[in-house]
C-alpha cells in the first residue's frame, strides 16, 4: 500500500525539468543518428555509394551504417570516463554539440557525382563521429533521469530517455514522409537533405535546456564522499564485470529487432517485395507513435511488477512474433505492412526497451554508472543492432530472398536476451545507492 502511494506523488517542478532535459536530448541524438539509417536505404546507396548492381549499393551503405556502431563503444568510454569523474551535465553537452555538428554536415555534403570518392569517405567520417558522439550520450542522458528518480518511479524516470528514441526517430521519418512527397528528383537532389540541415535548431533548443541543469544528487553525493575513481573503466571490469556482460546481452533484443522493425523494413519493402515507398515510411511513423506511447505506461507498470518480469515477457512476445511478422510482410499488401509494423514495433518492442535502461543502471554503483551502463549498452548494440541489417540483407541474398532465415535470426536475438537477463538484478524499491 506504502508503495502504491508513494508511486502517486507528484513530479516536482526540478523533477519535470530533469526529465524535460533528458527526454529533449535524447530525441535531438536519436533523431540525428536515424536520419542515416532511413536515408541509407532511400539515397545513400544511389548518390554516395553508386554501384551497377543496387544490392553492392546497399550493403556498402548499410556497412558505413553498422561501423558507426562499432564508435559507439569508444565513445561510451570516453565520455562516460568524463561523467563518472567530472558529472553527467557536463558530459551531455558535449555529446550534444558533436551529434548535432556531425549531421548538420551530412545536410551539406556534395554527393559522389560532384566531388567522387571524396564524398563517401566523408559520410563515413561524419557517421563515425555521430557514434563517438552517442556513445555517449544515451548513459548520461539516462543517470540524469534515473538519478534524479524517487526510488519508487525509477522505472517510470527511466522509461523517459527512451521516449526520446522513439521521438527522434518519428520526427526523423515524418520529416522524410513529408518530403517524399516531392517529385522523385527534387526528393533526390535536395530534398532529403533539408532534415539533417533542421538538426541545428534543434541542437540549440537542447543546449538551452541542459546548461540550465544541475548535477544529479547521486553524483555529487559520490563526489562529497571522495568516492570518484582515477579509471572507471577499469574499475568496471574489475568489480563489474558480470554487470557488463548481462547488459551487453540484455541489449540485443531490444537492437537487434528495433532496427530490422525500422531500418531494414524500408529497403526490404520497396526492394524485395516492391511496395510504396511513403506507405512504408507511414508504418513506421505510427508503429513509433504507438511505442511513444506505451514505453512510459510500461516503465510504470515495473515499478510495480520489477523491470525483470516485463522485461522476459516482451523478450518471449518478440521471439514468437518472428515468424508472423514476416508472413504478414510477405503478403505485399498495405494493411499486412501497417499490422506488421505497429504489431513489432509499437506493440511488443516497447516493455523491453521501457524497462532496459533502469535495469542497467541498478546493476551498477555511482561512481562507475556511467561507464557501466554505456559500455555495455553500446557494446550490444555494435554487435547486435549496427550490424541487424547488413546480416539480413545478406541472408536475403543467400538464401534467394526467402524470408525464413530472417525470422530464425530474430529468435535468436530474443533467446541470447533471454539467457543474460537471468543473471540481472532485480532492485525495485530498492534504494539506488545502497
């Protein structure tokens, strides 16, 4: 009864900022880093990597796509070194200005007819410094919420910054839907560029935003009792690195089939089944509507059930979800394509990733939270996310276009999940720094 009064309190008015923050940050990175995934398939095959044969096209372009996510890593390290050292606030700033100055420049950049192999190149680099820059950003942005987080709403807090993927990734979409609406060669030679260019006013909203922020309690509680660490990495692995290894697991049924659900979809839509380009963009654009909406209920939900038990069930949806989604995709028609996608991603993706960022950082003490929760965060999805459509693009072609191998590969995603979250903590009610 304590607990379900407690859960009624009302968000303060540094509570509704905090979250304010964490959500409007997390929607301005993860609206930048999609942008590259969406166009990759529409652009970036055609007018950076042009091939006689599209499919060389594609998997070049969706192969700069997965190296970025082998930065993110890299940047986990760096950045989450400065937050566990010298604060989150700081840290998130930073991370900001470099995603949103990386992808402002994408908008900009002459294609391959005008500048040759200097035009690749230069996507690629820029698309490294995105995943240097969100590496990161997703840590910081999350302790920001869940740091500041009652210990009876950690889940509802923590549910927060994963809106903001959600977010990100429909302004993103919409934006192109919208676009998609002009003739095939004006969308062609400028029109795609116009949302990467929109990226600056939204970076400046964000930067507003943080700089008026202070440092989390959990934070400088660390700092007044001297219990920051000369090497967070290292301290990591050496007390941590069980912790590591659960959340890098954990983190590959929730990156895995969100990027099948919303990036490969849109090649795999207009290419192998040839279906309408906005139609598909559509799907996804409600499908993520759908998750916006359901991630906070389901990030409340566990702070009265556990983050484990939702977590499992979503895991368990997903992996029996395979098999029908892509019987429903191969159908080729509009209402199949609208079900499959708000079904996987709307629907059934959404415990899991509502819950993931609270769990990680439960498994994790203050002053190496930081490093914790990104570096394993960002290791799974290197491995598991980055990498989803460059794996079922080429089990396509492998397998003569046969969509059997792709369902079998999502399962998998859902079982190697399903292992590492058996050996996560459960710390609802708990006090975050005990």
């Amino acid at each position: 009864m304590a607990r379900e009064e407690t859960t009624s309190v009302p968000v303060s008015s540094v509570e509704r900022k905090v979250l304010l923050a964490s959500l409007v940050g997390s929607a301005i990175e993860w609206y930048d880093y999609f942008l590259y995934g969406t166009v990759a398939g529409l652009v970036f095959n055609k007018r950076f990597f042009p091939s006689e044969d599209p499919f060389v096209g594609l998997m070049i372009a969706y192969s700069a796509f997965a190296l970025s996510f082998f930065m993110r890593p890299l940047g986990g390290i760096l950045f989450s070194h400065f937050g566990d050292r010298h604060g989150r606030k700081r840290t998130l700033v930073l991370t900001l200005s470099l995603m949103g100055g990386a992808t402002a420049l994408m908008g900009v950049l002459p294609d391959y007819e005008a500048i040759g192999i200097w035009a690749p190149a230069l996507l690629v680099a820029l698309r490294l410094i995105q995943g240097l820059g969100l590496g990161g950003e997703w840590g910081g942005a999350l302790l920001l919420a869940v740091e500041y987080a009652p210990k009876d709403r950690r889940g509802f807090f923590g549910s927060i910054p994963q809106i903001g993927v959600t977010i990100g990734m429909l302004l993103g979409t919409l934006s192109l839907s919208l676009l998609s609406l002009l003739p095939d060669e004006a969308f062609m030679s400028w029109g795609w560029r116009v949302p990467f260019l929109l990226s600056l006013a939204l970076i400046a909203f964000g930067l507003w935003i943080r700089t008026g922020l202070d440092e989390t309690p959990s934070f400088k509680k660390a700092l007044g009792a001297g219990r920051t660490v000369r090497l967070p990495v290292v301290e990591t692995f050496r007390r941590h690195g069980k912790a590591v290894l659960v959340t890098t697991g954990a983190k590959v049924v929730e990156t895995a089939p969100f990027y099948l659900f919303s990036t490969f979809i849109v090649s795999y839509a207009t290419g192998t089944l040839e279906m309408d380009r906005r139609a598909v963009l559509n799907a996804v654009s409600l499908a993520t509507l759908v998750a916006t909406v359901l991630i906070p209920l389901m990030g409340a939900l566990s702070d009265r059930v556990g983050r484990r038990k939702l977590y499992v069930a979503g895991a368990v949806l997903l992996m029996l979800y395979a098999f029908p989604y892509f019987w429903l995709l191969d159908l080729r028609q509009g209402w199949a394509l609208m079900l499959a996608t708000v079904l996987g991603l709307g629907i059934l993706w959404a415990p899991v990733t509502a819950v993931l960022g609270t769990l990680f950082a439960e498994n994790f003490s203050t002053e190496v939270r930081y490093t914790g929760v990104s570096l394993g965060y960002q290791l799974g999805a290197s491995l598991a996310g980055g990498t989803a459509p460059l794996i079922a693009t080429a089990l396509l072609r492998a397998f003569d276009q046969s969509s059997v191998p792709l369902a079998f590969y999502l399962m998998l995603t859902a079982l190697i999940s399903l292992v590492a979250v058996a050996f996560a903590r459960e710390a609802r009610g708990r006090e975050l720094d005990g």
